[in-house]
C-alpha cells in the first residue's frame, strides 16, 4: 500500500509539472495583454488540481489495466496464429472506439449545422469509423508481413494529395481535421499495446521499429474516406449554401456549454465516460473469453486499472471543463477581437506546446516508447519535441486563416518534408513519428485548436468559417511528425560524429 502510494504521488507531482506550461501561458495573456482578472478564478484553479489528479489515476490506470491486456491479446493472437481473428478484432477495435468518440462526434455535427445538412452527422462518423477500423486492420497485416510503415504512409499522403484536387473545398479542412480527432485517449494506448505487444512476440520483428505505426494509419486514412464522402455528397448535391449566421450560432453555443458547469451533471459525465470506454471493453473480453478462450490474466488488478482509467477520465474532462476550456476559449475570441496578428500567432504557439505537454494520449505512447527502447528513447526529450512541432503548426495554421491562403498547399507541402525526412531519418525513429502527428490532437488540444480557427474565421473579414475555420487541427497533426524526424537526424547524426571522432 505505502508503494502505490508513492507510486501515485509521483504520478500526481508529474501531472501538476505538465499542467505548470498551460498554467504560465493562461496567466501570461490574461494579466499582461488582456490585462483583466478572470471570473471564476477559484474555480478555475480548482479545475486545473482536478486534471492534475485525473492524469495521475489514468497513468497508474493505464500500466494496471490498459497496457497488460493490449499486450496480452496481441500475444494470444500471434499464439493462436488466426490471422483472420486478429485482423477482425484490429477492424472492431478501430471501428467500435472511434464511432463513439466525443470529438469526432462533436466535428461531425458541426460540420452538419454548418453545411445545413449537406454533410450527414451520421454518414460521416460511420465514415471515419470505418476507415479508422479498416487502418488498423491494415497497420496489424503491415506488422504480421514486416513491411517498413513508410511505404504505407508515403502511399497515403500521396493518395490524400491527390484526392484534395478533386474533393470539394468545403469538404477539405474537415477531412484533413478527421484525421486528427480519431485517436482518442483510450484508443491510443491499447493500439500501441497491440502493435507493440504483436511485434515482441513474433521472430524477427523489432518492438520500436515495427511495433509503433497503427495509430499513424488511424490518423492518414479518414483524411482519404472523407474526401471520398465529400466528392459523392457534393456530387449529387453541387449547389453551395453555407450560411454564417447558422455558423455563429453553433459556434456560440458551443462556447455556452463548455463554460455553464452543473455540479449535478457529474453523474451523467461519468456515465458517458463509462459509455465511451464500454465499447472497447465489449470488443476485448469478446475477443478473450470467446475467441481465445482464455482467462485473463490477473483479472483484478486489470479491473482495478480499468476503474483508475474511466475515474481518471472523467476527473481530467471535469477539471478541464471547470478550468481550461472556459478560459482558454475567452482568451481565443478576445485576441481575435483585438486583430493583433502577431499575439494570435504567439498565442497559438504557446497554447499548442502547453496543451501536448500535458496530452494523455502523447504521455502513453511517451512512456511506452520509453519502456520498450529500455530507456533509448527519453519520454520528456520525446514529448517536448513532439509539443514543439505543434506549436509550430498551430501558429502557421493561424496564419494561413489570416492570409487567407488555401490549405492544402501548406498541407501538400508539409507532406513532401515529411517524404524527405523519412528517406534521411534513423529506422526506429520513423514508426514514433508517424504516430507522434495522431496522439496530438486529442482532448486537451482539439477544443482549444477547433475554438481558435473557428473565432479567427468568424472574426476576419473574407474568411468562411466551414472553408477556412477547420484545419487547425490538421497543422496540429503533421509538424510533429517533422519535429521528431528532424531530432532523430540530429542525434543519429551527433552519435556518428563521436564515433568517427573516436576513431
């Protein structure tokens, strides 16, 4: 007991450290620029102890109860040798966690309001659903054959190019968003599990180079099926009827919501959560009891993860909806009434390192990195990389909103760094990377990231909100992947050095 215990305030001491970015950006703009005290402020404070706790519980959650059983499934299966299975539950589990993802749900009706219709809520989801599902049954085949992950990806991005001269504008900046919110906080660390978790236990297989990469497919394919979604519906329905004022009103509501906080709603927020994490559960204790027909292993310290996961949820989405969101989206639509550029671009700077370095889903795959290069690859030098790539990408983002410019030029381009990097990168480095642009954007950064375009797009002149507002998320997604890459060459680079100084 007295170890958990100390285990678990380490847990907590690291998240407030992680909260300490996000706390110093918030102050900085609301004391020196903004220069206004905010309301609320007891609850805010109160909001951001909260996130601290949820993130301890869902680490701890996480090596209980997430990682062992991801890792044992993926043993089980490679044991049993059913390709056929394996691939199933791969499809299922893509499919089932991403169909009840709150992000993408809340993108997808969006997306509805503001193209009155034109774009189905529900098409869509099952649309990402699907490519999610079909991603991660492709990226476990890629791990069983032992192909390298670039191709796949590279024949991707190639095929996400080419698309976007043929999709309709409208549909663009939301297919290349889709991308970014379907790897939610859950999905992430049992898809690394199962890729990591297959790579061990097959000969010949290298955990770090082939085990990481599934969560790159789940993000690359949904920016491809939506494209495809788009050219159809836009196909058979060609007239363009967006209406701004429809667009302000889901907008502001929006807004509404996440700052009104009901302290009676907390059961219903911990039952949605419960209601997000059932999917997955179904998915795996299907596949284990009826499939591989086996008990699993230490089933109560697995239960006891699991109850840390869904408490630590739902404590972090509590805390962020009590601190962060309602702040964090005032600061947004004040900067973008104060039409200063430059502070909309620092902002979107700081705002996108602060919220990665405390993104859960980017600490799972952090640590698990850590772990299974037994200390190679360090989880904070990882982290911060990655958190810098982001911010990068959420302040060029911003600029092109203000420009006015196309985004899939900055996208296309974006890609084609991401081609050469990949050809002069180390191995082990390029499957991290790949995964590095899909665990960015997930609940912390994506309602900040969607509230930023969306505030920026209303409040420019010439801009449209459903042309020019999403997209964020996206720059969110691909800078990382050129941040981490551009870090393995300088270290691969630094250790030849030596050597050959050595010599």
């Amino acid at each position: 007991m007295k170890e958990s215990l100390k285990i678990f305030s380490q847990d907590l001491f690291n998240a407030l450290k992680d909260l300490l970015p996000i706390i110093m950006v918030v102050a900085l703009f609301q004391g020196f620029i903004i220069q206004s005290v905010p309301t609320h402020l007891s609850s805010i404070i109160t909001g951001l102890m909260i996130v601290a706790l949820g993130l301890a519980l869902f680490i701890r959650g996480l090596e209980l109860g997430i990682f062992p059983i991801g890792e044992g499934l993926a043993v089980d299966f490679a044991k049993k040798g059913s390709t056929f299975w394996l691939l199933l539950f791969a499809f299922t589990i893509g499919f089932s966690t991403t169909v009840a993802e709150p992000a993408l749900i809340a993108i997808a009706q969006k997306a509805a309001s503001i193209s009155q219709g034109k774009v189905d809520a529900f098409f869509l989801r099952m649309t990402v659903a699907f490519s999610v599902g079909f991603a991660i049954a492709l990226g476990t085949l890629r791990i069983l054959l032992g192909h390298p992950v670039h191709y796949y990806i590279i024949i991707g991005y190639i095929l996400v190019v080419v698309m976007t001269f043929f999709a309709p504008k409208e549909i663009i900046g939301l297919a290349y968003d889709s991308g970014g919110v379907t790897t939610s906080t859950v999905t992430v660390p049992l898809v690394a599990a199962l890729g990591i978790g297959l790579a061990s236990s097959i000969k010949g297989r290298n955990p770090i180079i082939d085990g990481f990469g599934l969560i790159a497919f789940a993000s690359l394919t949904p920016m491809i099926f939506v494209q495809l979604y788009g050219i159809f519906v836009y196909a058979l329905n060609p007239e363009v009827n967006e209406s701004i004022s429809i667009i302000k009103q889901v907008v502001v509501a929006s807004a509404e919501v996440q700052q009104a906080f009901d302290p009676w709603s907390m059961l219903w927020d911990i039952l949605a959560v419960i209601k997000d994490v059932a999917p997955i559960l179904g998915v795996i204790f299907f596949f284990q009891y009826l499939i591989i027909r086996k008990p699993v292993a230490h089933l109560k310290k697995i239960i006891v993860g699991i109850i840390l996961v869904i408490l630590g949820l739902y404590a972090f989405i509590l805390g962020l909806e009590m601190g962060l969101f309602p702040i964090g989206e005032s600061i947004a639509y004040q900067l973008t009434a104060m039409k200063n550029n430059l502070l909309i671009y620092l902002f979107g700077f700081l705002i996108g390192f602060s919220t990665t370095m405390a993104e859960p889903a980017l600490l799972a795959i952090a640590l698990k990195a850590q772990e299974v290069s037994s200390g190679g690859i360090n989880q904070t030098i990882l982290r911060t990389v990655v958190a810098l790539g982001v911010a990068i990408g959420i302040s060029l983002g911003a600029y092109r909103i203000v420009t006015g410019d196309p985004i899939h030029y900055y996208i296309i381009v974006g890609y084609i760094f991401v081609i050469i990097f990949t050809y002069f990168s180390p191995q082990y480095i390029i499957p991290i990377a790949y995964d590095s642009g899909g665990v960015t954007t997930s609940t912390v950064t994506v309602p900040l990231v969607a509230a930023l375009g969306l505030g920026l797009a209303e409040n420019i002149e010439g801009r449209n909100p459903l042309i020019d507002g999403f997209g964020l998320i996206a720059f969110a997604s691909l800078f990382p992947m050129l941040t981490v890459m551009g870090y393995g060459i300088y270290v691969h680079y630094r250790q030849s050095k030596l050597k050959g100084g050595r010599v």
